[in-house]
C-alpha cells in the first residue's frame, strides 16, 4: 500500500505514512486476497484496442507486497511494483517473483520512472490514498501515448454461504458491527472512497471505463480471514491507539462467526468463502498526447 496525503495550510503535499511495520507487511502478504485473472485479462484487452505489442513496461503504483504486480509478469516485457514503505517492498521481495518483476520505493505523487515511458499503470487498493489531482497528472506524465491506466478496489471481504440467504446477512452482520464499531471511530475518512465503489475518483481522460459488476471469491481459512481483518488500516490504528487494552475484538469475531458457519475444527482448518465486489476504471491517454 502507499501512504495517505494530505495538504498543509500552504498547499504543500504531507504524507501520514501508513502500512509501514515488518509485522503488517508480513501479514498483508500472508493475508490479502489475489485478484482475479478477469481484471488482468479486461486491462490486457483495453490496452490492445488501440496499441499493439509487445508492450515494455507496467507500473504497479502502491504495489504493497505485490499480490497485483506478479501476474502481470507473462503479459509485459517489465514490470515495476512502487510503493511507499520499504517494508511492504521487502515483503514482496522475499517471495518467488518472475525475473521480469522489480520493486521500488516511492508514491503515487512521485512515480520513479521516466517520462512517456509506461504502456499500462495500475493501481490495485490504493488510490483512494493519494492525492487524486497529483496521482494523475503523475500518470499522465509516465504513460505513452496511447498507454492506459487500470484501477480497481474492493472495500471489505466477508464469509459467504452459496445459497443461505440468512446465513449471509448473519455473517454480513458481524464483519460489519466490527467494522464500524472497532475500526470506524479509527479509519482515515478516505476509506469512503472503497464504501462508495470510487464514485468520487475520475480518470481525467475522454476514453474511461467504469465497471462495478465484478467480484473477487476466494476460498480461504478462518485462520488467514481473521490475518486479512487484523491487516486493515483501521484494525491497526484501533491496536495504535489502545495498546493497554487486552481484549482481543477479532477473538470474538472469530467465534460469532464459526458459531454462525457451524464449524468446530481449528481457525487454520476451517475452510470458508469470502467474497467482495470490485470497483475496476480504466481510462486511455490519448495517442496525440
């Protein structure tokens, strides 16, 4: 993930550095889900409308520890994940990565790569920390004529039932009272830009796509469901703020909702299905540009 931007009374561009800790990083890689090839495939083929490859360079901005840079390794000759923390970047180094993947430290106001240089940008979970106005004309500046930029979001994953109506509202329930009670009175007010789909983030370009008919499912273990809660950005400044407090608030998340799945094995073998749409805009620089 980058970090969150905020302006000062003169204008000038701060950043409250978040994301930051080995711990977190270690768990964002462990815990966060992997997007799904669908958003790969519909950025691939937005791309090659108007601009035929090969295609030598992908920037993946706000990169964390990479779960959205690797698979776009088999499609770009080079590939580049950026992000803010150099912990979120040694976390994404220290796994199996294609040789074409590479890593660096900086943000989405400062991409570090040459001008005119990009085919494709992308920013997987991140935007809504930047500073949309920089963020974009840092885009515009990097991408070629003809290049596009790929965002896509989701807000929170919750344990799905395939069939069980009441079940799902049980569940929903649960994520959501932890959600706002736990974390509300401690989430930056960006995250209304993941609840609101990025109703409020426009690609300044005249070629945009938006589409919010997607959604990731993903099986996964209670064990690594409660990892993905504790990695939220809210989760971690309630744990900040409340470091004498010994209550765990994801113990008793965990228990409603294995009482509520009916599940008695173990959180690491307990297998559920977590679910959430996806906000996912793309837009075209034009070729004259």
């Amino acid at each position: 993930m980058m970090s969150e931007t905020n302006k000062t009374a003169t204008g000038a561009v701060t950043s409250t550095r978040l994301f930051e800790g080995a711990e977190h990083a270690d768990l964002y890689l462990k815990c966060r889900p992997d997007w799904p090839e669908e958003i790969i495939q519909k950025t691939l083929a937005f791309l090659q409308e108007k601009k035929s490859g090969p295609f030598e360079l992908a920037v993946d901005v706000g990169c964390g520890s990479g779960q959205a840079t690797r698979p776009l390794a088999s499609h770009i000759k080079k590939v580049v994940g950026v992000d803010v923390s150099v912990e979120q970047i040694r976390a994404a180094q220290c796994v199996d990565n294609p040789p074409n993947v590479e890593f660096r430290t900086g943000s989405g106001e400062a991409i570090p790569v040459s001008d005119k240089s990009v085919d494709l940008v992308t920013c997987a979970q991140a935007v809504h920390w930047f500073d949309f106005d920089v963020f974009f004309r840092e885009v515009d500046r990097v991408l070629k004529p003809g290049g596009c930029v790929a965002i896509y979001s989701y807000h929170i994953f919750k344990p799905w039932v395939d069939g069980d109506d009441k079940k799902n509202e049980q569940l929903y329930s649960i994520v959501t009272q932890h959600d706002t009670e736990t974390c509300g009175p401690y989430n930056s007010p960006r995250i209304l830009h993941l609840q609101n789909m990025l109703a409020d983030v426009h690609i300044p370009y005249e070629e945009t796509i938006r589409d919010n008919t997607l959604a990731i499912r993903q099986d996964t273990t209670m064990k690594s469901y409660i990892g993905y809660l504790e990695s939220r950005s809210g989760y971690q400044s309630y744990l900040e703020n409340n470091p004498d407090d010994k209550a765990d608030p994801l113990k008793e998340v965990q228990e409603r909702l294995m009482d509520t799945l009916g599940l008695d094995a173990p959180a690491e073998y307990s297998k559920i299905n977590i679910r959430s749409p996806i906000a996912f805009l793309l837009g075209r620089k034009p070729d004259n540009n």
